[in-house]
C-alpha cells in the first residue's frame, strides 16, 4: 500500500505536464508508470529524479543499455525493490536482453549474494593487492 495517494489527473501542472512529455518523448511511448504519477505529488522531486534517471541511465556511455538495467536490477534486488526489480527487467527485456542472458545474471546475483554474507560472517580480511591504499 502506498504512503501518498496518488495524485489526481496530474498534468494539470504544467510543470508534471512538461515531465510526462518528455518521458513519452524519450521512451518513444504514450505509458508513464506508476513511479512517475506518484512522484507527480511533488513537482520538484519529479524533476529532479526525472533529469537524472533521463540522464545515467538514457545518455549514451561506455555501459551499453541491458548492462545498465541489469546493474540497476541487481542493486533493486539488494535493496529489496519489488517495484524497481519488474519495471527494470520489462526495461532490459525491451532493449534485448535474452532468457539465458537473464538467468545467467541471476545466477551472479545469487554467487555474489552468497559469498557476500558468507565475507561478511567470517569477517576475512582483504587482500593487500586489492587495497589500492596499500600499493
């Protein structure tokens, strides 16, 4: 359940307007999800949030698109994100990703969450080489 009803025909701001145009604009898609109608109660956090998400994660860089959501997936799954964890893989789908290529990243997570915690119970210390401070 969430915290904040969602907000009531928002794009009678212009302000939320003017973000909504831009997301359809640049997913090249009439839907705006969920996340952005109920940031939609604060004009100045859609935006923000908005402008940055547009930034990393639209704007070409030396991370191709399925690499960028399936590193926004795995910090989703870490952070226990239900909502994050579905619209970024629908993303990393949309843009290619593969059934194996998705198993094969589930497999990582779950590897590295479990030798994680097995790292962090037995407290082992971390080799000189990979402390850059050391060198």
């Amino acid at each position: 359940m969430s915290t904040i009803p969602r907000p009531q025909n928002p794009e009678k701001n212009p302000r939320v307007k003017s973000v909504f145009e831009d997301i359809r604009a640049t997913r090249k898609s009439d839907f705006i999800n969920n996340l952005w109608h109920y940031l939609a109660f604060d004009p100045d956090l859609l935006e923000s949030t908005w402008r940055d998400v547009k930034e990393i994660m639209t704007k070409r860089s030396h991370l191709d698109p399925i690499t960028k959501e399936l590193i926004y997936i795995a910090v989703s799954i870490a952070n226990s994100c239900e909502y994050c964890i579905h619209s970024h893989t629908a993303a990393a789908k949309s843009k290619g990703m593969t059934e194996k290529q998705y198993a094969e990243f589930l497999s990582i997570v779950s590897l590295a969450g479990r030798t994680n915690h097995l790292l962090n119970g037995i407290k082992v210390p971390i080799d000189k080489e990979f402390n850059h401070e050391s060198n």
